[in-house]
C-alpha cells in the first residue's frame, strides 16, 4: 500500500480531477466574462446570471452529494477487493439521482420568480433571472446524472474520463456562448443572456453523453435496475442525506451573501457575482486535490491501512496549499486585470478591487478545509461534516455578517464573514482526523 499515497498516484488523481473541478466553474465564469460584455443592460444581465449561478450551484452541490456517497463506498468496496457487491447500488443511485433532479427542476421552474425575488431581486434583473433560469433548469438532470456516473469513476480511483467530458462540455460552452450571445449575422440572431443559457445546455448533454459511453465501455456496472435494493443503498442515501443537510448551510451562506449584496445595490451584486465566481473556480481548481483525498482515503479505510491515511492528509494538504500560493501570486501579479475580464464598468470595477484582496487571502485556509472534507467525504464522516458546516454557517457565518451589515462594511463584511466560516471548517476538521487517527498509526 506505500505506493497509495506517493506523489504520482496522488497525482494521477488529482490532476485530471483539478481539471474535471474547473470545468463547470468555467461554464459559469465564461457565462459572466460574456454577458457582463454585451452593450445592452449589461450591469442588470450580470447580475442576473450572478444570482442564477450561485442558485444553481446551490441547488447542485445539495443534490449531487449521492456522488460524493456513490465515491466513497465504491472506493471502499475496491480496497477491501468487493467491488461485485455493488455492482446493483451503482444503477440504483444513478436512477435515484435522475428521479430527484426531474422533481427539482419541476419545483423550482414552476417557483423560479418568488425564488430570485426572495434575492432581493426586481425590475429587470429579477426579469433576466427568471427567463434564464427557465433555460438553465431543464440542465439539472443532465447534470445530476453525469455527477452520479462521475461519482463511480472516482471511486474506481479514476478521474481522466470525467477530465475529458468536462473539457469537451467546457469547450462547446465556450464556442456556443459567443455564436449564441452575439449572434452570426444573417444566421444566428444575438440571444443575449437567453443564448448563454442555451451555450449551457449544450455543454451539459455533450457531457452526459460522453460519461455514458466510457460509463459502459470501461467500468464493470451498467444500467440495468435490480428491482431487489442493495443493502448497501440505506447507508448511500444516509450518508447522502447528512451531506445534503450540510450543503444546504453551506449554500445558504451563499444565499445570505447574494442576497445583501443586491439590497445594496445593482453595482455590488455585479461585483460581489465576479468575487463569487472567482471564488468557487479557486474552491473547485483546489478541489482537485480533495477528490484524489476522497478516492484515495476510502480504499484506504477499506484497506484498514491507517498509517497511509495519515501520511495521505499530509501530502495532499502540502499540494493544495502550494497550489493556493500559486493562484494567490498570480492574482496579486495581475489584480487590476482581472475585473476588466468580466465587466467595463468603473464602479462594478472599484468595488470587486477594494474586496478582492480577502478573496485571495483566504486561500491556504480554504485549501485545508477542502482537503479534510474530500478525505472526510471518502471515510464516510458525513455526519461530522453536516455539524461543522452546521456550527460555521449559523454560529460563524451569520453572526459576522449582521455584525459588519450592522456598522456599514457591506462587502467587506460578507468576505470577512466567509473568511471566518472557512477558519471553523478547517480547524474544527484538522483537529478532530488528528484525534482519531493519529493513535491508529503508531
């Protein structure tokens, strides 16, 4: 098992998976980096799709954590040499994934105007929001199925299929957002902020279809359902389910964020939606690292190899926090022309660079955090996930936030407030996997 957490196995992970985490992070920045460019109410369509983003990201990371389940048993199921006992779970979760995000997407389509009016949204931002989120929304089976199949591919120890499809959608987004924004004259009319939604679409089936074939052509599961459930599945929706109750209130600290940032006003929203943007392409770009903690430490624990599994959280810790250093240095380098990729407009502008130093300050914090919850996510320890983020969102979080709302720091107190949330997370989670298993290495 020494070879478990060498440098290149790690790798081997963690950089296709880096790779696989930016790419839907990219949809949304390209997304932003195009709308906030156009010359008709570019502030209202940015802010809107600023809005929508967080909303969708939202409600994916909530429902998607039957990857993170599906991930973690699978990789257990490997390292104790058993994967045929969920050869059945695997169609089973993947189904269940599909189910959830068709009732989703119904629910909120139906909702979409109270729900982004609830973001302190009006006029023509709330408008924009929900014709985008129309189109947006009919995405999350797409997406919700891909994760699942994601999910397998990682707990087989496995990220470059996911890499590719995540490349080849990022890619047709690209490529599709200026066609469909802009327009071809004579061919394509310009669809505006309508025609990014779509460039989205777009990019989720593409993906869909890629992670079926490789799903089929190079894992032992397919999709035939077993009307007999697998034993294993109470345990998957359990573990599921307290990841769920966790990034509810990881995501309603995004809410609470949006949502001051909009009473404030159209230019912080716009601003506060490129620092949050930029923000969740750092998380995901660092994630990589958690993936490779997530695949690696449950085939660890299902190995009982307790001594790797230490040395794993060491190493992957030491890469994530250079790899924060390295996007803190290049940020710093380039910190002025960074704002100008995603909007023109002086005030949006003087805003996002007065705050942008706590984003990147953050990073090391944020790449520890991250690191213990990919490795916590491949142990099974949802239940302590769902209390720290329980602990740091309504006694971290929101305490901060009301107390600089209340003396007029506006979005100097949102940032500050998710640098304390991220100080609970990565404290409350070293000290506890110190705790438990140092003991078991010695």
């Amino acid at each position: 098992m020494e070879n478990s957490v060498s440098f290149k196995s790690i790798n081997k992970i963690a950089i296709p998976a880096i790779i696989a985490g930016i790419a839907e992070p990219l949809i949304s920045l390209t997304d932003i980096a195009i709308i906030g460019n156009v010359d008709e109410n570019s502030i209202e369509a940015l802010a809107a799709a600023g809005i929508v983003g967080s909303f969708l990201s939202a409600i994916i990371w909530i429902v998607a954590q039957t990857k993170t389940a599906i991930s973690a048993i699978v990789s257990q199921h490997l390292g104790a040499n058993r994967i045929h006992a969920v050869k059945t779970l695997v169609p089973q979760a993947i189904y269940f994934n599909l189910i959830l995000s068709l009732f989703i997407y119904a629910l909120t389509a139906f909702f979409a105007r109270a729900i982004f009016s609830a973001y302190n949204a009006d006029g023509l931002i709330l408008q924009y929001s929900e014709d985008y989120y129309q189109i947006r929304a009919i995405g999350y089976p797409l997406t919700l199925v891909t994760f699942a199949i994601f999910g397998v591919f990682r707990g087989l120890q496995n990220t470059y299929w996911a890499m590719k499809c995540s490349i080849t959608g990022a890619i047709v987004n690209i490529v599709m957002d200026y066609l469909l924004v802009y327009g071809v004259e004579g061919i394509i009319p310009p669809l505006f902020l309508k025609g990014a939604a779509y460039a989205s679409l777009m990019a989720q089936a593409t993906m869909l279809c890629m992670a079926l074939w490789y799903f089929y052509k190079k894992t032992p599961f397919n999709l035939k359902l077993s009307w007999n459930i697998n034993p294993r599945l109470k345990p998957l929706l359990l573990m599921a389910a307290n990841l769920f109750v966790r990034t509810a209130a990881l995501n309603f600290a995004i809410y609470l964020a949006n949502a001051y940032a909009t009473d404030y006003g159209k230019n912080y929203i716009a601003a506060q939606s490129i620092l949050m943007n930029i923000w969740l392409f750092f998380s995901f770009f660092i994630d990589g690292y958690a993936n490779a903690g997530n695949a690696i430490g449950g085939k660890l624990l299902g190995a009982k190899d307790y001594r790797n599994l230490w040395n794993l959280s060491k190493k992957i810790s030491f890469y994530a926090v250079t790899i924060a250093l390295i996007l803190m240095l290049i940020c710093g380098i380039f910190y002025d022309q960074i704002g100008l990729l995603f909007n023109k407009e002086a005030s949006v502008l003087a805003l996002f660079s007065s705050v942008f130093w706590i984003v990147l300050l953050m990073q090391p914090v944020n790449a520890i955090a991250f690191m213990f919850d990919g490795i916590f996510k491949g142990l099974g320890e949802a239940k302590y996930l769902r209390n720290v983020l329980l602990v740091a969102t309504f006694l971290g979080f929101t305490p901060a936030l009301l107390i600089g709302d209340h003396f007029g720091l506006k979005l100097y107190a949102i940032w500050i407030a998710f640098f304390i949330w991220m100080l609970i997370r990565a404290g409350t989670l070293v000290i506890y996997f110190r705790n438990k298993y140092l003991g078991r290495t010695l």
